[in-house]
C-alpha cells in the first residue's frame, strides 16, 4: 500500500509490454474500436462507468489495450475488481500489475486523491452473465456505490458504452437461481454464477464420448471451441462527462441525490447501448436498472 493509501500494484513497464503482447488479439480477433477517448475532461481525475456486457474481461482488456496505445502515460486508470478475482492465483496478481484494485469506497478514493481516472462496472456479475438473447440489458440492480463515491469525491462521471462483447460468451439463463440457491449472494458477494453455452457443450461431449456416441476428435473440438471467446467485433464509446454534484445540487436529502445521479447516469449509458446496437442481429430486449 502507497503512503496515501492506494492499495496498488501497478507496474508500468509490465502493463505496456502486456498491451503490445495482447494488442494483436485486440484488435485482430475482436476488431476492437474505442471512440470518445478525447471527452475525458482535461486536468482532472474520472470516475468511469462502464456496462460489464461479457462475462470474463474481454472488453476490460480491450479498452486497456486501447488506453495505453492512445494515452501512453499521460493518464493512468485504476479498475476496481472483485476481491475474489483479485484472490485468484496468477489472474489477481496480473491484474494487480496493470493497475487493479480492491473494488471499495476507500480504494476508489485513494485513486481519485492522487489524480488517478477510476474504471468500475458497478452492475458486476448480474451484468456480465446476462442470458444471450438479452444484449442490450444493462443491469446495475440496486447498486448506487459509483454513485457515492463520485459525490463525495466531486469528480466528473463518464460513461463507457460497450457492444459486441455480450457475444463473446453465450450464457444461458439460471445462474441467478443457483447461486441463490447456494447462498452465493452472502458467502462470496456473488449474485449469480457464469453458465457459457460452450462449456455446457463440453460435458455434453464428453457425456457422448462416455457412452460411445462421439469420437474422441469430436470431444476435442467441442472442448477447443467452448473454451475460445468468440471473435466479435467490440465497440466502446466514452461518452461526454456528467458533473453529479452540479446535476443533485438542487435536491435535498442524499437519498434523492444518489437516485436522481444514477438515473443520469444509467440512462445515457443504456441509450448509447440501444444506439450502438440497433441494426445488430439479435439485439432486441431493452435496458433495464
């Protein structure tokens, strides 16, 4: 932990030889394109707020990616995570080194003190493992932290709109119930639980191999494709800064505040969605809070 209290590991030198080393896979696989870069406001640290619209972190990497190609380091980010993704051997300590934090109030405002721009996806799991037919959903539940820690550090929000990356992994719908059903909501402050379509594939192959109905090459190529992300184009678009305090000024209590500040927020990054993603096959289904 720094003096002032950013709880951080971030390795400059690491973090850009890993954009150089994922940069092809960006832009190859998922033809990456990042749009807006140049709305972030000058002089001053950003709370972004982005829809975690796939499960894993593709788009999270893509936009890193992008970041460090644009800005080089004349910005740096901090991406609030899950303290049980930062746990993880290997997958934490990697994240760690190209600028992930704890995803808590104080580590935020650590980060923004020191003029550090901060990158959160506040509706998490119950974003990102949203079923396959529904990519234009943007689901926050009732999580208003972005919200708080905005007003209290009196910096600009901008929104990050992505699309594409919703199809990367095709989920299936029930991981809700399940993981309500194991207690996963208190136990491990997880919502729901990731259910890809291509790694219920892979038991069923390797229940048809068991049984002799699939040759082993079959199991193969059914284990290869369900583990490989989909190769999708991906879109990001920062979209203009939204000043909370000044928008909440005219509201008396917080709790009036913090919903009036989401609603702003939340809604332009639900329409840039619905924009971004009409005319794509398979994007109907509307945002929902």
């Amino acid at each position: 932990m720094t003096p002032d209290g950013l709880d951080e590991r971030f390795d400059a030198r690491f973090f850009h030889r890993a954009a150089r080393v994922i940069s092809p896979f960006v832009h190859v696989w998922f033809r990456y394109r990042l749009r807006g870069l140049d709305r972030l406001p000058s002089g001053v640290p950003a709370l972004l707020v982005g829809n975690h619209s796939a499960w894993g972190t593709a788009e999270i990497l893509c936009f890193l990616v992008a970041w460090a190609e644009t800005l080089g380091e004349s910005r740096r980010v901090n991406g609030l995570m899950h303290d049980a993704m930062l746990a993880t051997p290997l997958v934490g300590a990697f994240y760690r080194r190209i600028g992930a934090i704890p995803a808590t109030s104080d580590s935020g405002h650590a980060a923004l003190s020191v003029g550090h721009d901060v990158l959160v996806f506040p509706g998490g799991d119950i974003d990102s493992c949203r079923p396959f037919y529904d990519p234009r959903k943007v689901r926050f539940g009732a999580r208003r932290g972005y919200v708080r820690l905005a007003l209290e550090a009196g910096v600009p929000v901008c929104p990050i709109a992505t699309i594409g990356s919703h199809y990367t992994w095709l989920m299936a719908p029930g991981g809700g119930l399940i993981a309500r059903t194991l207690g996963l909501p208190k136990r491990l402050r997880a919502h729901t639980i990731p259910l890809p379509l291509g790694w219920l594939a892979i038991v069923g192959a390797i229940a048809m191999f068991a049984i002799h109905l699939l040759p082993w090459w079959g199991v193969m190529t059914v284990v290869v494709a369900g583990l490989v992300p989909n190769p999708v184009q991906i879109t990001s678009e920062v979209l203009p800064p939204i000043d909370l305090r000044a928008a909440t000024a005219h509201l008396a209590g917080d709790t009036a505040k913090v919903e009036h500040a989401h609603a702003l927020v939340y809604g332009a990054l639900a329409d840039a969605v619905a924009r971004m993603e009409h005319g794509r096959p398979f994007s109907g289904g509307e945002a929902t809070g």
